[in-house]
C-alpha cells in the first residue's frame, strides 16, 4: 500500500515544532531547541503523518540545522553496531523463511500432540515463540499464522470461535513474547541493548527466565478466557515439500551463529575485542549465508528491512541528542520529583505501564526509539541503575497486546477475520496488567 503523507498531523507538528522554537518553555536555548525537535518527532511517529523511517531520517537534518550537533556527529549513529546486528538478523531470518526451516520445526511439534487440536495449538503457538527468538516477532508470526488457518480448516472451525481466536492470538501473543527473548528478537531490543551497553548474551540471561515465565501464563490466560475445546481431534497435516539449499547446512550455519552469539563473554576477550562482538559475528553471517548458498545476494538485499535501520538511526540519534543539548537532565529533574511522592517500586511500575500504553498507539520501535534515551538519561541523573527502567521499559514496548496497532503480529492476526477487536481487547488487557507487575517485580528485585 502506497504510503502518503497525513497533511493535517504534519501541520501540527511542524506548527508545535515552530510554536516551541519562538516560544520557549525552557532556560536552556540548546535544550529548547531539542524540545522542539522531539515533540515534533513523537508526533510524526505517533500519527505516521510520513514514513517512520521518513521522520528518523529527518533527525539529524533538522538537529544539524538547529545546531545542536555537527553533521559527523548527527550521522554517526547511522553506523551504530546494533545496525549491523539487526542486519546480520534480518539475513538470517530470509534464509530461514526461504528453505522453511521454521515450518519444520512446527511440523515437528505438532506431530507431538498426536492428534489433538488444544495441544498442537499450544505447540504452534511454543514453535512461534522458539522461532521468535531467532528472528523478528513479525516475521515469525507470518511463517505460523497460515499453519494455524490450515489447522482451522482440518477441524472445520469458522471465524469467531473459540479454537480459532484461542489458536490466532496465541500465535500472534507467542511472536511479541518469544521476540523479546534475545537481543535480535524484536526491534525495541536493539535499541535498549544499544543504549545499556548488553551483549547478546547477556540479554539472554534475562530474556530466557521472561519467556519461560510469560509463555504459559499466556496460554493459561487464553484457555480460561476462550475456553477451547481440549478433546477437538485434528487431522493429518500436510505441508509443502520443503525446497532451497541442504537444511543440513543452513542448520550447521545457524547454530555455529547462534554459539558464537552465546559464547562472547569467552571469544571477545579472547581476540582483544571490547565492544559490539555480537555486530562483528552478524556481519560474518551475513557473508556465511551467501558462500553457503543460502540466499543469492539480491536475496540478501531484498531481506534487510532497511526502513527499519533508518529509523534506529534516528532513534538513537535523538537520544543523543536529548543528551547532549541538556534537555535530559532538565526532563529528569521535572520527573524525578514524583519518587518524594511514590515508591521506587510503584515509579517502575508506572513506567512500565506506560511504555505498554505507548505501544499501544504506536510502533513498539518508534516508541522505544522515544522513550528509552529519555530513561537512560533520567536514571544516570537520578543515580540510579539505568538498567532498572530501561530494561523493562525495553521489554514492556512489545508488550502491546490489546490493540490491532499494538505490534505487527497483533495486526495480521486482527486482518485474518477470525479474531474481532473487542476479544483481542480483553485479553490483551488482562496479560497487560499481569505482565507489567512481572516485569515491575522482577526487575526491581534484580537491579534494586
């Protein structure tokens, strides 16, 4: 679909845009400036008045313009190594779709439950998660949202029914929970793993015990909420030849990637490397999948989503920006009053909720690529761990689980027809709430 631009949301914010440059709310001329840069920006993103990756581009034009930062330095996030891992991602995600790998996997699964539909549901739903954690959340949910529909039809269930909404938002549920598992799972973690300095591996720390919590609480959540039929019986299912390059050697591949990701703790050290280990080995399979085979190399151009990058760049550029005009420390000082009023714990929870609710109405990435430099700053100010509201909040901005905008899983799962709004509304709000008092609890025992 052709994207155009919203003239009426582009008029306010470019109005609120010049309104705040003439009419400063602020001391601080710099800070001001960047106030005006990133009411403009969250309105862009919030409305997509022009393309996201448009408005990220848009960044560092308009903060050069401003003067609040040299061309160098406004472009050199463009170049961040968190681009490079989530490129390296995105390639490893188009070899996977194009030899079907992920298929069967969940063919695999469903042969376990022998037969009986709630149990092959469940497992398909655990595959999009497994499959979530490797690549993008939507991406994953695109390969399993036809396996599911084809399992609809074996058992002769119509749109609106239990088993289909039960089955459709568990596999779009399962894709938002499985992505925030490692550091390329979701977009929202780049971007908070760029900013708190996390390997690969160490996110895994975390992510793993999240997943592994959050996944049943989802399906318990749903079959109480739906109450699917658990003796429905399911018929043989049948998928398409699987075709391309030796599985045996895209699955040699991948997990060679995969142990490399795992083990930086031991290799980074152990070659003088300091930083941005995890970029260094995306790029190398990147080279991997083509001498493999595995992707020709239009393939590989054609499967990084490179509107995605552009509006990490921007993204991060933004942060930098916050922080280095002042405007962090002044939001921080505004914020940070509200701790005399509320507990730290109740504070988390309150960030958390809202980062949620963000997500909500917008894109997860653009929202993190909002909110968490903001955080970063606000905690480093306050003295507090940063990892205490960034990780989180990183995590809470997949967390959209009401609303067909929420994520891209949600929405493709909405314009199947099978699943009406109002239903995705009430579970997703229970699973809201239940999460963020996860994460909220967690979090605050592990880095308080």
């Amino acid at each position: 679909m052709e994207k155009k631009i919203h003239v009426p949301s582009f008029l306010i914010a470019v109005g609120l845009f010049c309104a705040l440059l003439f009419f400063p709310v602020v001391d601080e001329p710099q800070a001001q400036k960047a106030l005006a840069l990133l009411v403009m920006v969250a309105v862009l993103w919030v409305t997509e008045a022009i393309p996201l990756p448009l408005t990220g581009l848009m960044i560092p034009v308009l903060a050069i313009y401003l003067q609040l930062t040299s061309p160098k330095d406004a472009f050199r996030e463009f170049a961040n190594p968190v681009i490079f891992l989530f490129m390296g991602g995105f390639v490893l995600a188009g070899a996977l779709s194009k030899h079907s790998l992920d298929k069967l996997l969940a063919q695999k699964l469903i042969k376990l439950s022998k037969g009986n539909f709630y149990w092959s549901s469940v497992l398909l739903m655990l595959a999009t998660g497994l499959v979530s954690w490797w690549v993008s959340n939507t991406s994953s949910a695109a390969m399993m949202i036809p396996l599911g529909l084809g399992m609809l039809v074996l058992v002769d269930k119509q749109k609106s029914s239990p088993e289909s909404k039960f089955l459709l938002l568990g596999i779009a549920y399962s894709a938002n929970i499985g992505g925030i598992t490692t550091l390329i799972g979701s977009p929202p973690n780049a971007i908070g793993g760029a900013i708190m300095g996390i390997s690969f591996s160490e996110w895994l720390l975390y992510g793993i015990p999240i997943f592994l919590l959050t996944f049943p609480v989802t399906v318990l959540v749903l079959t109480l909420y739906f109450k699917p039929d658990r003796k429905l019986r399911l018929g043989e299912m049948e998928l398409k030849p699987i075709l391309g390059a030796p599985l045996k050697t895209l699955g040699i591949l991948f997990f060679i990637i995969v142990a490399l990701w795992m083990l930086e703790g031991v290799l980074a050290p152990l070659f003088s490397i300091t930083d941005s280990f995890s970029s260094l080995v995306a790029v190398i399979a990147i080279f991997l999948v083509f001498i493999t085979g595995s992707l020709q190399w239009e393939e590989i151009i054609k499967s990084i989503q490179w509107e995605v990058l552009l509006l990490f760049g921007g993204g991060l550029t933004l942060g930098m920006i916050i922080d280095k005009s002042g405007l962090g420390s002044i939001m921080v000082g505004q914020v940070a009053g509200l701790l005399t009023v509320v507990p730290l714990l109740v504070f988390l929870w309150i960030i958390v909720l809202f980062s949620i609710l963000l997500t909500e109405f917008m894109s997860n990435t653009a929202s993190a690529a909002l909110i968490l430099p903001i955080l970063y700053t606000m905690a480093n100010q306050m003295q507090i761990n940063p990892m205490l509201l960034v990780f989180p909040a990183t995590i809470a901005a997949t967390y959209g689980f009401m609303m067909p905008v929420g994520t891209p899983p949600n929405a493709m799962v909405y314009s199947s027809g099978f699943v009406p709004q109002k239903d995705m509304m009430r579970a997703g709000l229970v699973l809201n709430i239940l999460f963020s008092i996860v994460l909220t609890v967690m979090f605050y025992i592990v880095f308080r």
